[in-house]
C-alpha cells in the first residue's frame, strides 16, 4: 500500500532518481591485505560505510580464522606443558611421601594423582600451616590419604576445601580403598 499524502502544496509528482539505489557490495581492503567484496544489502543503507570501514580495519574472515586456530594450538599447547609440569610436581610429591600409586582407569590416573597432589597440600597448608594441626596430627591425616586409592574419587573431590579432607577422608568407602588397605 502506498502511503496517502494529503498535503495541499503536493502538485502531486513523485520523485525520481536517476540511479538504482544505495550500493550494496563493497570492496574493502582488510588489514591483513586482501581484498574481499561484502554484501552489505543487510544493513541499513546509513550504515554500510560505516561498516565497510570497521571491516576495513580487521583481518578478513579467513585469515581471522587462522589466527584463531592457530591461537587455540597454542593455548592447547601452553595447557599440555602445564599439565605436564603438574603432573611431574605431583609424582615427585608421592614418591618424597611414599604415596601409592592410583588405581581406575588409563585416563583418570595422572589427573587423579594432581588431584591428590592438590588437594593434599591445600590441607597441609589449611590445617597445619595457617591451622592448629601438629605435625603427628598432619601424618595420621597422610596415612588415612594413603588407603585412598580410586583416582576417580581424588578426581571428585578437586575442588573441595583443604580444611573439609580429614571429613572425606572418613567417609570415603571401602571401594574407594585399594588392596593394600591396612584398615580392613
């Protein structure tokens, strides 16, 4: 429907332009050097150039893209030598403490033993260091630790509270316990 106009100084022409309407497709040169042609018959006519101009200032999809990926390897990769510094920092704190190795599953044993690792010394450092706790105390605590052999059940107890692990400890079941259980 076209809209009515009741204007009495209307002689009642229309306007006419002479081209076929804002231009849509825009050729920007991204920072990165390329060319891309966008359509922009999405945005408002007003906004287009505007656009054209914040795309200007980017990298083209593509090579955003790369960045991106190539920004996501390298994170995997600072995440994998962390792991493995964790990982070295956990076993040698079980074998200076005689802690036994973990049991379950190929792939929960080294985050179980970080897990052990962390949550052991966020205790020693909750109960004995900043806490009440004797060094006899802290060492009935480690060999109620050492009969705690399930990788799975360090795993789920990683974000407990160092000051909640003598508590976890009682109510950690017999499957929990591996073979070399000296309780049972």
């Amino acid at each position: 429907m076209k809209p009515q106009n009741t204007s009495s100084t209307n002689s009642g022409s229309r306007i006419q332009r002479n081209s076929p309407g804002s231009r849509t497709k825009w050729t920007v040169k991204h920072a990165c050097g390329d060319e891309v042609v966008h359509d922009l018959s999405d945005r408002p006519a007003d906004r287009r150039a505007g656009f054209a101009r914040w795309l200007a200032a980017r990298d083209c999809t593509d090579c955003w893209k790369a960045a991106r990926d190539a920004d996501t390897q390298s994170k995997e990769e600072w995440l994998a030598a962390k792991r493995a510094e964790e990982q070295q920092a956990a076993a040698e704190w079980a074998e200076k403490f005689d802690m036994p190795p973990l049991e379950g599953p190929e792939r929960a044993l080294d985050w179980g033993t970080r897990s052990r690792h962390q949550l052991m010394t966020t205790a020693h450092t909750a109960l004995v260091v900043e806490g009440t706790w004797d060094q006899a105390d802290w060492a009935e605590l480690e060999e109620q630790a050492r009969t705690v052999t399930r990788a799975g059940w360090w795993i789920d107890q990683r974000d407990a509270e160092g000051s909640d692990l003598l508590e976890l400890l009682d109510a950690a079941s017999e499957a929990d316990r591996g073979t070399e259980n000296p309780f049972r």
